[in-house]
C-alpha cells in the first residue's frame, strides 16, 4: 500500500470535510427550527469568499498588504462571518418569514429562488472569471507534520479554525442562554413562544450564526485552493447538505462527523475508485443513498415521533 498517498489524501479529505461540516452546520440549525432546507446556504457561502476576497485587495493584496498577513487574514474572516450573518439574516426576513406558516413547499421553492438569485447577482456584479486568492503570497508555503500527516498552512489553519469554530457553537449552544432558546425552539416553537421566548429573534440569531460559518468556510476554500467563482456555492451546499444528512439533519455533531466523512469519503474515491477524480461526486452520493437506506434518520439523528 502506497502510505504516503493515503496520507496525503487524508489531509485533503479533513480539509474538504471541515469546509462541507461548517456549511452542514448551518443547514442542521435552520432545519432544526423551522424544518426548512436552506438551498440557498451554498451560495451564502460563495458570497463569503467574495467579500474574504474584497477585504484582503482592501488592504493591499496578498503580494503587498499594507499591514501584516496576520491581521489580514483576521480581518478577511470578521469581515466575511459579519457579512454572511447580515445576509443571512436579510434572507430569513424578507424570503423565508412571510411563508412561515405557508405549506412546506413554499419556503422551499423560496429557497431555490433566493439560491438562483444570488448565483446571478454574484455573475452580473464579479463577472464570470475566476479570482485568485494568491494564498502562498500571502502566509508562505511552510508545511507542517503531525506523524506521517504533512499539512500546508492554508490546510492546517482551515482545519483548526474551523475545530476552534464548531467547538465554541457546541459550547455556545448548550451553555448560553440564548442557545438553550435555540433547543427550546426547536423542539417546540410554540411551546417556546408561550413560555416568553422571542421565537423570532432566536430564529434571525439561528440565520446569523449558520451564515457566518458558511461565510468562513468560504474564506478558508479561497485560502486552501487559491480561486473562487460565482457558480462554486452549488456543489458544495449540496455536499455540505449531504454530509448534514449523513449525519442526522438537526444534529450539530451530527453535522460535524457527516462533514469529515463526506470529506474524506471524496478524497478515498478521487485517489482508490476507478476515474475518482472525475466522478467523486457520484461515490458520494452514492454513500449518502447507502446511509439513507440503513439509518433514514442518520446517524446522530432520532427517529421522528408522530403524534397521536
């Protein structure tokens, strides 16, 4: 067995699976209050690479920033979560809120549209071509070993932050108040309503926090692949619901184990399965038809009871 190939694609399925966990996060959390697939969540995420790519040219570039890398690259993610979570909570407001109590069909449909409009913005607005992210320019081309397992920089600052990022959701959601809003929420809306919980603005904070993580996402494939466009958000939100659902939808750990598989079930297949490099995408949802047939709730989920 050739070990230094499998190495190598496990840290490219860790980096791909902490990308596609952090945007699962977010359809996870909306799914669990409203019950609502986000479709939109993947062009979120594209428009957050876009602003990480405005801010860093705002400071110079990534040849000859006027100020440190470090602080750069600080910025390029405040910049895009802060970003992202506005939009995504103008999506919440004027798209998804008026068709609440509408059947289930309507916010969906919503969400395809907002899904298309944002595609189309991003092409009349950024144009058509691909932006360079210019990484190494920017945080060098140092690598790192952890054993056998080499890590670039963009690498391995994507997979701590986005770690560093999931842990302080979980500890958020379970420990703040607001996040114990959140779970009453979600396992009663109208329980949580009579009980003097503003259900409307625990929703709009669910919006803010799903988007921002799409939003760093979005900073850290630009860091890690260099180049981004108006049409990359499709794929991954469907790679990134998937590994939601893999999970168990509405499940945060759930949404955090579905990414890493997902990641690393697309890495295997592009080096070991036959023209992997050409239809991972295929072996993927492969394994989510495979998942769905064994344990349909996932495998954080629970199964849903029905009600008398």
């Amino acid at each position: 067995m050739n070990w230094s190939l499998f190495f190598d694609l496990t840290v490219s399925g860790l980096t791909l699976g902490s990308l596609y966990a952090l945007i699962a996060l977010g359809y996870s959390m909306v799914y669990g209050i409203l019950k609502l697939l986000n479709f939109a969540h993947g062009d979120v995420y594209m428009i957050g690479a876009f602003i990480g790519w405005f801010t860093l040219h705002a400071f110079g570039g990534p040849i000859t920033p006027t100020i440190s890398g470090a602080f750069v690259l600080v910025m390029m993610f405040i910049v895009s979560m802060v970003g992202c979570g506005v939009l995504g909570v103008a999506i919440e407001r004027f798209a998804y809120r008026p068709l609440r109590n509408a059947p289930r069909i309507a916010p969906l449909i919503s969400a395809l549209g907002v899904s298309i409009f944002l595609q189309n913005s991003a092409l009349l607005l950024f144009g058509a071509g691909f932006r360079d992210y210019n990484t190494f320019e920017l945080i060098g081309v140092k690598t790192y070993s952890i054993g056998q397992l080499f890590f670039s920089v963009p690498q391995l600052l994507t997979i701590v932050s986005a770690i560093g990022l999931m842990i302080s959701l979980t500890i958020f959601v379970r420990r703040s108040r607001l996040g114990k809003a959140m779970r009453s929420t979600s396992f009663d809306r109208e329980a949580a309503s009579m009980m003097g919980i503003d259900v409307d603005r625990v929703i709009s904070v669910t919006f803010f926090i799903g988007s921002a993580l799409a939003g760093a996402a979005g900073v850290m494939f630009g860091l890690v692949f260099g180049q981004i466009f108006h049409f990359m958000g499709f794929f991954a939100g469907l790679k990134g619901f998937t590994a939601a659902v893999i999970g168990g939808i509405g499940s945060i750990p759930g949404a955090m184990v579905g990414g890493l598989i997902v990641g690393l079930a697309e890495s295997y297949a592009t080096g070991y399965l036959p023209q992997g490099s050409t239809f991972q995408t295929l072996y993927v949802f492969a394994l989510l038809i495979l998942v769905i047939l064994i344990r349909p709730s996932g495998l954080f989920g629970q199964a849903v009871i029905a009600k008398a």
